[in-house]
C-alpha cells in the first residue's frame, strides 16, 4: 500500500504514520488523509483489504483528517470512519480501525522508537483478533511475551534476546493457535500483529525501527517469518508512515462518537 502523491520531507522535521485495516467485516476500503493546514497534498490509499497494514509515511507535523469509505465509494459519500489525528515531529504513530462495521472505532498507539539495551531487541503484541478474545503469546522455549491480552488492546514493549525462533500464539482456552518463525535483530523494535483468519489466527512482525534508531524506509527490511512467505493478510512493507481511518479524540463513526478502545500500555 502506498500513498498517492506523497511529499517527501525530512525526518527530524516529521511525523511518521502508519495505518492499520483490522476491521473484519468491513471489506475493501478508501483511506482519505488530508492536511487541515494545506501542509501536505490530500493522499488516498484505494481498495485497502482488511488484516493490512501500511507503510510509515513521513508527514509534516499539524493536523490531519482521516476518513474511511468503501472501496470505490464517491468522496461525497459519508464516511464509514471520520477522525482528525495531530502528527508531532519525530513521532511515530500506528492507526488502526477496529471492531465490526455496527460498532467500528480506531485507535492511534504511540509507536515507541527508541532503542533497546546493547545486544536485545523489543517486541509488542497488537492484539486484533475480533473472535479472539484473549490471546498468550510465547517465544522460543516458553518465554511469555504477551499474557492473556485481549482484544483491541496493545501490549507493552518487551526487552527480548535476538535471534531466530518460533512464536506461538493462542487462545486462551487453546481452542485457535498459530506459530510463525520469526527473526529479530538485535537493537531493532518490533510490532507483532494478530487476527483472526477463516482457518484460525495470523500473525505478522513489522519493524517499528531497525538498528541505530532508523525508521525503516524504502523496501522491505522486515524479520517477517513464517507467515511472509505462506500468508500475505497483514502486509506491511516497513517503509515510512502507516496510516489509517483512525480515531483520536473526537472520532466519528456515522455520525455518532466512535468506541475508544483501550489505550496501549507503555514503557518496556
């Protein structure tokens, strides 16, 4: 996904913004982003399915609309998902629609990219498997990475060892589980996201920042594993700001106040 007549600009003068599609019966969609200041040219993102997430694209700070349509739906149609978002230089964001279509809200989460300690990474779980309820997310051996997080919740990031090893995610009663490879740098951040798939879970890992504090830019640099190669359903090429219909403060879902859904936990 990438957006259509994107201004470059630099990164300590910029935003970075990532959107997120997580919402499950909502089909193809058109993600608007326009600019409250003329800072930036309008941007669409056509036809975006659900389960994908974007790029990080650079922005200049201000304030930004974001409104969500149908898929091949006229700009004067009403919204599905209307919101305004505030892009703070040298921040990043990931904005995510979520739940279904009678009920659908957004969140924006603060991506933290800062670095982890020497020799270790950090990984959070995204926690969008509608019919998922409560998911636990263990590493390797047994390491917990995630511990009965619910839906339409955001972990804390977690100090983890590099390396390559399996990551299985399950439900909480062990009815729905999914284990991908996944391969994690040292010095480098990380977002695991998890939905629901007609034949179960899917789970993906993007790079929030790779080593030496760089957002990533340009192709895919990702330590994407198993489901890469067999299962495209969260797409996510790292590259620069992820953006979607989203909502902060003042969101709107058909004209009534959208649902807020819990906000990330913080710190490592």
């Amino acid at each position: 996904m990438s957006f259509l007549g994107a201004t470059p600009a630099s990164a300590d003068s910029a935003g970075y913004v990532r959107l997120a599609h997580l919402a499950p019966d909502c089909g193809m969609v058109d993600v608007y982003l326009s600019s409250q200041t003329g800072a930036a040219p309008t941007r669409v993102i056509p036809s975006v399915s659900y389960g994908r997430v974007s790029d990080y694209l650079l922005l200049p700070p201000g304030p930004y609309a974001v409104a969500l349509r149908d898929a091949g739906a006229p700009v004067t149609e009403r919204p599905e998902l209307a919101t305004q978002l505030t892009v703070e230089a040298g921040r990043a964001y990931t904005v995510a629609a979520l739940g279904k279509r009678a009920d659908l809200g957004a969140r924006v989460l603060s991506d933290d990219l800062s670095m982890p300690p020497t020799g270790k990474a950090r990984v959070r779980i995204v926690q969008a498997a509608a019919q998922t309820p409560i998911l636990t997310v263990t590493a390797g051996t047994g390491m917990l990475v995630g511990d009965q997080v619910p839906y339409a919740t955001t972990t804390a990031y977690r100090v983890v060892d590099p390396g390559r090893f399996p990551v299985t995610v399950r439900q909480l009663n062990g009815a729905k589980s999914t284990t991908i490879d996944v391969a994690l740098a040292g010095g480098s951040v990380y977002s695991l996201f998890v939905i629901d798939k007609p034949t179960g879970l899917s789970a993906d890992l993007r790079t929030d920042a790779l080593r030496q504090g760089q957002v990533p830019t340009g192709g895919v640099q990702t330590g994407a594993g198993g489901v890469a190669g067999r299962d495209r359903g969260l797409l996510v090429a790292t590259g620069a700001v992820l953006l979607l219909a989203l909502a902060a403060a003042g969101a709107t879902v058909r004209g009534r106040p959208a649902m807020v859904l819990p906000g990330p936990a913080t710190g490592n």
